[in-house]
C-alpha cells in the first residue's frame, strides 16, 4: 500500500514538473512597460490610426464577430467544416503573391493565405467543395475583407490535403 502511494506521489509530482515546465514565461514588469510603449507608439503611428478607425467601422466590427464565431475551435484546434466559395482570389491592385483559399464556415466568409508551393497541394479544390479545416490562429487587417485564418490542417472526403509542418520555423 506504501509503495503504492509512492508511486502515485511520484507520477502526481513528475507530472506536475512536466506541466510548469511548458508554461510559458511570466513577463517582468519591465518587459510589459517595454510592450506597453511600443504599441502606445504603434497606435499613435498612421497605420496605427487607420487600424484603430477599420476596427470600429462597420467592415472591423464584421471581422471581430466572425473570429468570436469560430473562436472555440481555433483555441481547441478543433475541426470546422467549410465550404470552398473561391480559389482564385487576388487582392486588388497586387498582381502576384500570396494565393488565396475563401471558405465559409456557418455563413461567414473567411480568408487563408498560402504561399504558391504551398498552396500547390490545394489545386484540386473547386468552388463549393466541402472540407475540414483545423486552425491554430486568425488574424485581421483593414486591408483584408475577412478574417484571415491560418490553414494548418485542410481534409477533404477524410484526405489530408494539407498539413502545416510546425517543426519548421520555429513552429510558426
């Protein structure tokens, strides 16, 4: 029974280790005033002011309650079903660059953006083809009209079609 409990304790203790060992680093309070003052001067900056005056517009406000729709399952890395409304969108005035996948997830449109190599193993993908997506994050941009999801993960009648290599770059 004693040597039980020691293992139990022990497990209990090496887990505990193992969990705080992954936690990430509180910052000082010189690194929050350091951050604090970046984006203060950010924010005071032209592309700070733009940015500020699209987050309160009609088009920002759209773009917030789209992320808070899918909000849980970007934290979870959860799947979403989506369906393809474009593979062929390009930004105005942009000429060559980032390919770009729209989708809509419970009627929402939504952007992702892949660089041509990658956005290769996406080719097969036709207007109103239903996928799975899993996302580790999303992103906006007055120069964007939708939420820009990260496409991590993109399945297709239960085919990995893409999967993001995070071993690389640092797992960005």
């Amino acid at each position: 029974m004693i040597l039980s409990l020691v293992v139990v304790s022990g497990v209990l203790f090496a887990n505990r280790e193992f969990r705080t060992e992954r936690s990430p680093r509180l910052l000082s309070i010189n690194e929050k005033k350091a951050l604090l003052e970046a984006r203060k001067k950010w924010e005071a900056s032209p592309d700070g002011i733009k940015f500020k005056k699209w987050e309160i517009s009609p088009e920002g406000k759209k773009v917030r309650a789209s992320h808070d729709k899918i909000k849980k399952y970007i934290n979870d890395f959860a799947n979403m079903e989506a369906v393809v409304t474009s593979v062929t969108f390009q930004r105005a005035n942009v000429k060559s660059g980032p390919k770009w996948l729209i989708v809509r997830i419970d009627s929402e449109q939504y952007m992702m953006q892949f660089i041509p190599k990658d956005f290769q193993q996406l080719k097969s993908l036709k207007v109103n083809d239903r996928i799975i997506i899993r996302s580790r994050s999303a992103g906006y941009s007055p120069n964007h009209p939708y939420l820009i999801l990260s496409g991590d993960y993109i399945e297709q009648n239960s085919r990995i079609l893409f999967k993001r290599d995070f071993s690389k770059n640092n797992g960005c």
